[in-house]
C-alpha cells in the first residue's frame, strides 16, 4: 500500500472535472440535445388506481394539426413491449387495464409540447373501474384485487430466489429467504423477546433533472440520449423490446443531474423510443417533477422484526418479516426486496436468524432502486428496536451495541465476505462526537445513536475502461461509469493521475457512449470508486506496461528500472523522458496512440448467500442530539455527527459531500418526506406538498469524520461511498427523540404532528 | 490467399451500410447539428486581391442587435493564430494585409444568419490596394510584389526538402528537386529531343456539403462537430492554434457530403472556433458553395518538360520544371508539389532525370490538396507529349508506351517500392476496350490512349481500428476512416466481416469521435482499404484470439482447431457454437465485451526519395473515342474504357462506381472547369458560370475494367482506388481529339472555343 505521503493526485481535493462547465451553464445535459426534425412526446396517465382498459381511441388527437403520431397499445404487437429490472411485467403503454395512477395509457407526439397536451384531451378512453389495493394491508388481504393476473412474469434475472408456487394468484411477487442457525431454539434460549413493527413511507428520489430522453429511432437502429444511470443494462432492454441486436442500440449519456437510483434500469424510454419509432422522426420524452413522482419511487415497507436476547444483553435470534410494496410494477422490487432482506440483520452477531421479505404489488406508482436500496427501510427498524431493548434491560445504547457488534473478519453471514472495518472504531467516534457521556443537556433533548452496514458495490459486476494517451502525452480515461453529479469523473481521473504520474489535469474524461465506451454494468451500490476505480488503475498500469519499453529504449535503461513522476518517466539516474517524447519515439512522428485497458469481474460463489461475495462493507455510524418541541412536536437536530468508513478518500471534499447530502436526503424521509395516497390519488406530487429538506433543516452543528484505514479493496484501499451516511440518519433521531421526551415513533416520518399526537397520548397514559 | 469463391463478405456487392440512411434523408451531417444557445457565423471577405489593411473597426457591427460578437485581428494575440496544412502562413482573420479575393478579413456571429450578414456590412475595413500578382507568371516576374513577404513560415513538416534559402524574398515558397542518373549525358544521347509546356486550371472540389463546422468552446475544452477528412489532423492544429493540449480538443464528424481533398487539414474550423471562443456561445460556421470556391482549389499548374529519346523510341532523358500556383496561402502545396514532382516521370523507363517543381505564391485563393494530389496537373502533360513523340518517331502510340513501361517489380525510383503490377495488361485492355486497331472510323473521329500511376496511400501512415463484441455476439466497428461518400463504412464491414466468418449485418460502424475512435492519420490517397483494411482485418484476427480460449472450452477442443463461419465457432467434428454463448461463457452473465485491436505503420526509409516507400502503387489506363464538332469544337466522348488496378475489390460496384465518379471528374477539368479571374477577382464562383459534369457529359458508351490480380498489400491482395480512373482522363481526350482533327491542345479545359479557334489557325497555316 502507497503511503498517503508519497501520493500526489489521491487523497487531494482537486477542483471537480465538471466543475467549470456546470457553474458557467455550459454542461450539456439531455435536455440540451435538438435533433433536425425532433418532436415532443406527452403521456397520458391513468386517472384510476386501478381499471379495466374498454376502449383507447386516439383518431380524434390523430387529427389535431401539429400532431405527429399517438402511441396506443394497438402500436404494441410487433415489439416485445413488456419490460422491468427484474420481470418484464410493465408495458410500454397500459395494454388491458391500467394499474396505478398516472399509468402510461397512450402517448403523442407532436411538433411542440402544448399541441401535444392538448391532444391528450382528444384521446377517448373507456375504463370500468377495478377494486384497488392501495397499501400493503390492503393488497394482501384475502379476497384482494390481483393487480397482476400471476404474480410471476418470467425469470428475475440473476437471481437465485424466484416467487414459490405458494404465492400464485396473491400480490407477492417475490420472496426472499433466509435461515441461519435454529431459530426455535435461538428464542427458546432467550431471557427477552422483543417484538416490533416499523414502517418506512414511500418517498421520491426527487433528482434535480426529471426524467428525460431524446430518442431517434432508424429503420434498424435506435440512438438515445438519456438520463440513466447504467446505459449498457437500458441498451439490452431496448434491444430485446425492439427485437434488435445489441449493437443496434446507442445510448449517449450527456450530464446526468442527479440520479439516486430512480434512473437505473429502464423507465420512459421504451416510451420514448416506440414515438419515435411510430412517428419515424427523433422524439424528445421529458417529464414534468410531478410525473417523475409517478415514474419510481422507494419501497414503503413494513418490517416485524422479532429479537430475542440473553440476560446480560447478548442478541441471541431474530425473526425479519418483510414487505416491500413495491407498487403497480416490479421494478427493482425483488432485488430491492432481496437486499432488505439480506441485510435486515444489522451489523451485529446474531447466532440464530430467519428472514422472509416478501415484494408485493398495490395499486401505486412503482417503487424501484433508490440510494440505499433497501436497507434504510431495515436500519430503520432494527436500531429503533435496539435502543428499545437496550432500555428495557438497563443497559446503556452504546454499551448494548458494543457487546454485539461484529468484529473485523468475523462473516456476516458463512461465505460472504468477512466484515472488513472495525466497527467499534466508528461507533465510538460518532459517541464521541455528540459527546455521549454527558447525556441530557437540557429538557426536552436527547441524543441516539447509531450503526448500520450494508453490502456495497452491487451484485455481480463487470467492468472495464481505458485510457488514451495522445500524441502529445496527455490522456483520455473513457469510463462507463456516469457522472451524475457525485464527483465519478473527478475521481476517476485522480485515479489515473496518481498511477500514471501525472496532474489531474492531463487526463480527459470522454463522453459516454454505447457504442465506443467501455463496457459498465451500471452506476450503482456506492460500486463506481471501487470497481470502475480499480479498472482504472488497471488501465494506467497496462497504459505505463506499454510505455516502459520505448522509454526504457530511449534512456538506455532496463524497462523494470523506471519510474513515473511529474509526466516524465525516469531511470535511477535521474535522467528522464516526457511522454510527448514517448510517443514519439514509439511512432516516428506526432501522431498514433497507445491504450492501456483495465477490467473488472465479481467472482461468483455457491456458498455466498447472494450467489457472489460482497465487494466490501459499507459502514456507517451517526450520533446526534436533538431538540423537541413540545407546543409543535417539532424536531431540531442540534448536532449530527456521521462517520463513515471510506476507506481511502480519494477525494476527500467530494466524501464529505456525498457524506452530508447522504444525511440531508434521508432528514427528509426521517422527518419531512412522504408521498400521500387518498382514495388510490397520489395528493402530494409536487414540491409545495412534498417537503424536501432545505439548508434550513441542516443540523445546527453538523460534522462528517472519514475514517480512513485502507480497508477497501478499491484503489489505494479505498471503498465505495454515497449511500452508508443515509442509513443511521432516522434511527438515531428516533432514538434521540425518544431520549428527549420519551416517545418511540414507528412510523416514519416524524412529522410535528406526529410526534406532538404521540406526546399528547403519552401525556393522557400517565 | 484466400481463393474468391471461399469468401462470403468480401468481393459481393452488399447494400450500403449507410445507404438506407442517405437516401431516406435520415442520416445526420454538419448541418443538422443543433446547441443550444448555438448562434450563427459569417466572415467578411476581402474585395482586394492584394492590399494592406489600415484599419478594421468593429465597433458599429457590434452594436446591431441579434449580434453577439465579432472577430478581428484584435482578437488573435493570444493565440497561435497562424496555421497552415504545410507551412503556418494563414491567419484565422487577415492581419496587417489581405492576400486573395475572398480573404477573411473579419466574421461576426450573431443570432441568426440575416443579422450576421447584415453586420458584415458595417464593419469598417480601411485598405490600402497593392499591386497583386495573380498568375505563375506575374508571381515570378522580376519586382514581383511579394504575397507573403518572407517566403518561408516554418518548417515543412515531415518533409526532407526545404525551401533554399535563393528563394527567400520571391514568391516561390517550396521547391522539390529530384536527380537521377546524369541528365546531361542523357541528353547528349538522344536522337531527339521534345520540348513542351502544358498547363492545368484552376478548379474546384465541389463536395455537394460545402465547408461547415459547428463549433462548441468551452474554458479548457473545444468540441467541434466538422466536415472533415482528417479529424485527428484538424484536432491537432486547433489544439496548438489554442494552445491546448491534444485531449483538449475534440472532433465529431458527423457524415460528410464529399471531401475530395478540400476537407483535408485545416480550413474554417480555426475561425469557428474561434468565434465560439469569443462570443463564449456554441458557433455554426456554414459556407456557401461561392465561399467553398474562396476556400480552397486544386492548383493550376504550368509543367514544361524535356524528353530526349533514341532513333529506336526508348526514353533516355526528361528534365521536370513544374510551377504550382498555390494561391495566398501554401496550405498543401508544397507535399502537392512534392508528390507533383516525384510522379512528373510517369511510368516509363527513364534512365535521366531531373526534376524541378515550385511552390508559387500568387494572390489567389489558396490552393490545397485535391483527388490526385499533384498527379492530374502531370499526368496531363507527360501522357500528352508521349503522343506527340511517337507521332513524331511514326511509332504507333501504344507500341511506343508498351516499349517504355516499368515492368512489373522494377523500380519507378531507386530505394522505393517496386512496381507491382504489370502495366502492359492494363494498356492493352484499355487499347482493345476501344478497338485500337480500327483507327479511325470516321471523319473527325480519334482514338487516345493513357496510362498513368502514382504512389497510392499516402506518406508515413498511422492507423488503427478496434472490434468490440457485444454480449449477443454482435459487433461494433470503431474506425477513424470518415465515410465521404466512397463507401468506405461498408468496405470495412465486409472485412471484417469476411474475417469473423458473420454476415456484414451483424456489424454495425460507430461515429467517429476523435476523443474515443482509434487514431487514424487521415482519409486521403486512396489509403483506407489497404490502411484501415489491414487495420479492422488484424482487429478481427485480435478478436478471434481472444473469443479462441474460451469456445476451446466449451467445445473441448483445442484453440488451433476451430473455425469461424456464419456467425458461429466450429471444432472438427463440425460442433459449432455462437458468439454470444462464447460471450455469456466468459463473463458469466450476458454483459462485458470483448476488444479487438489491429494497427498499421509506415515504414520508413533514408533509401525512399519521400523518405518512406510508397504503400502501393495506384494505376490506371483510360482508352477513349472522341468526335470533334468542327463548327463549334465540341468534344463529344463516344466511348471510354476505364481500367483500375484494385488487386482486390473489396465491393466491386463501389469500386466501379469510384472509377466511374473518377472519370466524370476528370471530364470536367478537361473539357469544362475553370476558375476564370478578371482583373484580380474570381468571375464565376457558382454553377451557372462554372460548368460541372452532368449526366448528359458522360461517355455514351463507357466501361469501367477493375484488375483484380490481388497484388495489393490489403487485405486479400486488395489495393486502393478512387483516384486512378481521373489520371488518364485529360490526356487520353487530348490524344484522342488530336487524333481526330490534328491540333494539339497544351492548356486544359478543352473548351468548344478553344479548340474551334485551334482548328481555325491550323487551317489558315495550311
């Protein structure tokens, strides 16, 4: 391991890449993509939960000037039109019934947006009107409307748990199993059985920039602009919906603003690219915020989670049960579901285990992948629960956590990667941070804890990039992994900087592109710093590999002897060439390039639960102290300290970003955010309803440590970042909160209102 | 070698891989192009050819609203404003004196077009007029005023040869000299000796797309979508133009509306740029088809020649002194005057020889590389006076060529390539084509014949390709070769195609981009199927490498044994399988890809006069039948027979429709172009006054004969093409039309005029 002293692009906080373009409004985002010809396309949404489809007649629309085409399942017959992430269950536009609110029913296009609104008026469509399940309760109630006529539409991909037979014909569409020890006699042995049910709301991704695509659709090719997080896995689907080959597809990825998981796999550009394939001209598909709030959002969930614990505060047997409502579509929702339910038992030694996440469908808008991907929904649950038993036996949060804490190389579970940090180290630093020791300042305060890992770096990746080096020695890094405004760029060229010798600001980073970027699997898991990382350095040491005989040549030294600094390669007496005059050498002129290319592959494993290792533990820790309120069941976070276990910063302002946008996000579901339903209408879509955070509802004192021991497998021992600071956030307010005024919420958020009701009652009890 | 009826891609005349695109108007060039915030450029022209600028003052065009900037001389100090394919001698606007009619003086971008225009017309040029030299002649005249005032601007780079320094203060800015055996003793030999001049016009290259460039600068970075044909040489210039470092800059060519040299190197992209650089706003630079006329011309060329032979009809001596007016600017001129000097020889058995061939200045537009590069301005006029001698020995004109060819594997010159084909095959093809023993069929009826041949491919290339395949088995073309309209993209699919054993369908070609494409030198001198060819056939055979390893293993057969055909992997007992289960065996899942890569490199040699051997040589014949209009001098083509050397035609109807495009070039610089200049200006920059080719000009009987002997060094024995069939063209008519009425025309074009006024005198001597 390269000592940090002797690095010179790792570990320093360099202007980001994208930086300049972006302030100045120069970036080109997918909305700044015009095409010869180009239209706009508008959906026409489903008013009803849940309905029959009787007639779809566009004739009338067809016929308003200005309008290109309408797309209508009676357009569907030649494609395969059925796509998702995990079952192809979701049509391109409602074929017999519609199933949520805002369900795509028939699109335009036409030669500006307000034609193309208005058209919609025209499009005459019939619905006999269905019984809906609009929540969890509802949808697995016996007797409840099948929103899927079979609950299993095909293989989910990639994984080894498909829906058993039991739930045919019910709303789960997946479960998750797993069982570890006995757990019968695990709570038969136990002093204490704890018993709990949370509940985590349904929130929006809200990304700066809604979904958008540009589509131009040839005869037998398809180009698209996109606003996605994983071109390569939306170039698959495409084709397979298309009935194309692979290299018949181009996704072109500009700038992407903001994506947190809504922009993974495929959502309206099956749509935007059938418009324009029936309007044979290049259509622009951009939604409004309000519509991306009924495009994806995350996974309600409600978890039961059953604990059963020694005397002496020992975790002895917990029972998970599960249930994501993943909405109308499946989404992501079994992997989703599957990764809740892997990682529901928390990073604690917990001998006996059984866990059943079920995925289930209701007549809400889809819930798919979201930053965290599952895991908050459990952290959530579980340490609320361990502050609960904690109090129950006397023993003081931090204590109970410590005696059950995982320790470094011990497994999480047998076959999967061993947990890879000292999560004591952490734990106390955030401990330290709030200052535990001096608990309850004043009235109505109080501080909580908490601790939280997940698997990182996403299930079996494969990865690769490049690195360019021009005639004149500067470089170009293609890179599939794409920048969405979490610093990938900036990261990824330090990367390449450090190993090749050079200033950040000699290397490139080239657009993305299908056709000629290297193959990612996607942008996802907190994956990018360590599995496109580590492609490349790869790349930088086959690039260099390539370079050492044709200096070693020119400075009359044996290849093995030299090294990389400053641009220049030197031999041991000092002597040194530029790459300039590498490159020269190597081709007689100005001109020819040499590429150095780096690849990544997960290994795959029978005895790992999830069928690969994981590729590193994402820890994090967050102590805070609160304030409520007691006239306005108001929350105020004094103090917030979130600890996160990096690895190696790479770029240490940008994790301190990603650390404190990570907590600003998940103040909101903690306390603000969640999309209402009220009789099957989403009554909050917008940004007037739906409160986000704002700077305002910062903590008053906020700190992010990194800790850095060169733990991760990523360059430089780095690991990945972006999602672990979300997942302590809500615990530890609900566990401060109910320090300050002892009520335990279970329900997120904890609105004013909530918390002032649940104070009222308890005041009333007493 | 592969026999011809083994192969299944290569030598089948597929569609067009672009051809579906092109003619349903759905491919996207230049024009098409949109940024937003994208504004539009127009340049003011010089009305002078020759004349100091006092003053240019843009302050009045600045403040007419819709304009957002304008570009002086005032501009250009912090950039290395001077640039040039050959020497830096063109600024981006005029600085202290304009030099042509047309030069740019000044350009203005504004929000569209019309307000563009209109702004030129107040900007306020104060000049002071110049006396100009606008012919070879008055250039090289004793007080000739000097167009540039030192005549060297720079090292000619990559070239051997120097301007000498008597040359300084002239207007003669480059000469090649080349000596062989001893002129002198030569001349002292021969029985006669034949002294001639000739002359070539000045023409146009006429790409239906005229010169168009959208230009996007941002801070650190130029992004230029461009009409180009050499992308990696244009992101070169700009880069040390802007003082940036190569990865700095990058081109996108969209496809290209023809190039015929004129899109080579460097022409408006400076001035784009530069405008987008100043008005800090993404820039559209579209000349019109007068201002493509301004912008660049093949040069006219006046080339005396001396040949001495013996009694018997062998060539012993010929002396070369060539002037090639370059106009205002050398862009290409010295390297066309280099290779213009080096193929002034032709393909004859000279023992002595001394050529002499200058880069003239004059004050017209610049003249740059044009299909042919130097050789048609020879070709003329060495093909014309072989003619002349054997008419004057009562040699017939074929058995007097036949006597004088290089026979194949002799040298054209010592150290370089040896001739590799047999030149007599195609002079008598070409001879019988047009019934060479039946002279005469008519009254004013001729026959002519020419054979002519240049180094083909180009000086000191650098290329290479990539094939990426898909996880479906499909596959992606990565070249930097720009599709002009030659067919180039389906040429490189069938080899590819031919080498991995799949229908050219399963191929599809990418963009090219020069930030991602492999680097290739440029698209010129019929290079890109021996070149590139070689370049995607060694990609291909980099890719069955790689896919060998594991359909070894899935076959349980060794690597060596297998075969690729119809898309599949075969072992020897004929068990096959796909690409995509080769694909979904090494990765595990269907994603990653695997890479091909294929390079060329030029030798080089201190032993080659160009200082590397040329590649292949390009030959070819043309037989023709005129028949003279004695009232008018109209030239009517009654039959013209083609033959090109391919080796191996890749595509054959392309090939032919190459040789046959070559031809109806040809016959325009014969028998119609001419930029005519009055008075310092051009008086006929549009196609009312400059007569082009129409169909009704062609040949009424007109064959093309491709020779296929698989001598080239491409892949399978193939050659280049697309520049031969234009070399015999204007002396086969010359002969042929001095066969038919007896007057022999020195100064193409062969205008009805010229030739009614050659007869009239011819007769009045009589």
């Amino acid at each position: 391991m390269r000592k940090a002293q002797t690095m010179r692009a790792v570990g320093k906080s360099f202007p980001r890449v994208d930086g300049e373009v972006k302030v100045t409004g120069k970036a080109l985002y997918t909305v700044d993509v015009e095409l010869p010809g180009m239209i706009h396309g508008k959906i026409l949404r489903s008013h009803y939960p849940h309905a029959r489809l009787l007639k779809v007649n566009a004739s009338k629309a067809e016929r308003l000037p200005g309008v290109v085409a309408v797309l209508t399942r009676d357009d569907l017959a030649s494609l395969n039109s059925y796509y998702g992430a995990a079952y192809k269950d979701q049509p391109i536009v409602a074929t017999y019934k519609v199933r949520y609110v805002g369900d795509p029913v028939a699109a335009v296009v036409a030669v500006d947006e307000d034609i193309a609104e208005e058209a919609l008026t025209l499009i005459d469509v019939e619905y006999e009107e269905l019984p809906a399940a609009i929540t969890i309760k509802e949808a697995l109630s016996l007797n409840a409307p099948p929103v899927h006529e079979t609950s299993t539409h095909g293989e989910l991909m990639g994984y080894r748990y498909l829906p058993p037979e039991e739930f045919k014909g019910t709303n789960i569409c997946y479960r998750f199993r797993y069982v570890k020890g006995d757990i019968v006699e695990g709570f038969k042995k136990a002093a204490y059985i704890f018993e709990d049910t949370f509940y985590f709301p349904r929130v929006q991704h809200y990304s700066m920039e809604p979904h958008i695509t540009v589509a131009h659709v040839e005869t037998d090719r398809i180009t698209l602009w996109a606003s996605t997080q994983d071109p390569f896995t939306l170039q698959h689907h495409l084709a397979e919906i298309f009935k194309l080959s692979v290299n018949r597809v181009r996704v072109i990825v500009p700038y992407v603003g903001g994506g947190y998981g809504g922009k993974l796999s495929v959502k309206i550009e099956p749509l935007a690219a059938a418009l324009s394939w029936k309007a044979r001209r290049p259509v622009r598909l951009a939604l409004s915020a309000e519509e991306s709030f009924k495009t994806v959002t995350r996974h309600p969930a409600q978890y039961r989670l059953k604990t059963g614990v020694t005397r002496d505060g020992r975790l002895l047997a917990r029972e998970c049960e599960i249930y994501m409502d993943t909405g109308a579509y499946a989404d992501a929702g079994p992997r989703v579901t599957q990764k809740a339910g892997y990682r529901a038992l928390g990073p604690y030694r917990i001998p006996h285990a059984k866990t059943d996440a079920y995925t289930v469908y209701t007549n809400t808008v889809p819930a798919g992948a979201f930053r965290g991907f599952g895991t908050l929904q459990v952290t959530w649950a579980y340490e609320s629960q361990m502050d609960i038993i904690a109090e129950k036996l006397g023993i003081d949060a931090l204590e109970f956590r410590l005696k059950n804490l995982l320790r470094k190389g011990e497994d999480y579970t047998p076959g999967d990667t061993p947990v890879d940090c000292n999560l004591r180290e952490g734990l106390l630093l955030a401990a330290k941070g709030i200052g535990w020791n001096r608990r309850g300042r004043g009235p109505n305060r109080g501080k909580g804890l908490s601790c939280c890992m997940k698997d990182g770096g996403g299930t079996y990746k494969i990865s690769s990039a490049a690195l360019k080096m021009n005639p004149d020695g500067t470089i170009i890094l293609l890179t599939g992994t794409v920048e969405l405004g979490q610093g990938a760029r900036t990261a990824m060229t330090q990367i390449a900087a450090e190993e090749l010798g050079v200033v950040p600001d000699r290397i490139i980073v080239a657009q993305l592109d299908t056709d000629m970027t290297p193959y990612d699997a996607a942008t996802n898991a907190s994956s990018s710093t360590v599995v496109m990382g580590l492609c490349v350095q790869r790349a930088a040491q086959d690039l260099k590999r390539q370079l050492l005989r044709p200096a070693g040549k020119a400075l009359k030294s044996k290849a093995e002897s030299l090294t990389f600094r400053n641009g220049r390669i030197y031999n041991k007496k000092g002597q040194g060439i530029s790459f300039e005059d590498v490159m020269i050498n190597s081709f007689g002129t100005k001109g020819g390039e040499i590429v150095g290319k780096g690849s990544y592959q997960d290994k795959k494993s029978r005895k790992a639960v999830l069928g690969s290792p994981t590729t590193f533990w994402e820890v994090s820790w967050g102590g805070t102290e609160v304030e409520v309120e007691r006239d306005t069941g108001e929350v105020r976070i004094l103090k917030y300290v979130s600890v996160s276990d990096v690895g190696r910063a790479i770029h240490p302002i940008q994790c301190i970003g990603q650390d404190e946008g990570g907590v600003m996000f998940a103040i909101g579901h903690t306390l603000l955010e969640e999309m209402v339903y009220s009789d099957g209408h989403l009554v909050n879509p917008n940004l007037i309803d739906y409160r986000l955070p704002s700077f305002s509802d910062l903590p008053k004192n906020f700190e992010t440590i990194l800790l850095e021991n060169q733990n991760g497998p990523g360059p430089y021992g780095s690991k990945g970042t972006g999602e672990g600071s979300l997942l302590p956030v809500a615990s530890a307010i609900g566990n401060a909160v109910c320090n300050a005024v002892g009520v335990r919420i279970h329900d997120l958020p904890i609105t004013p209102e909530k918390l002032w009701r649940a104070m009222k009652e308890k005041a009333g009890e007493s």
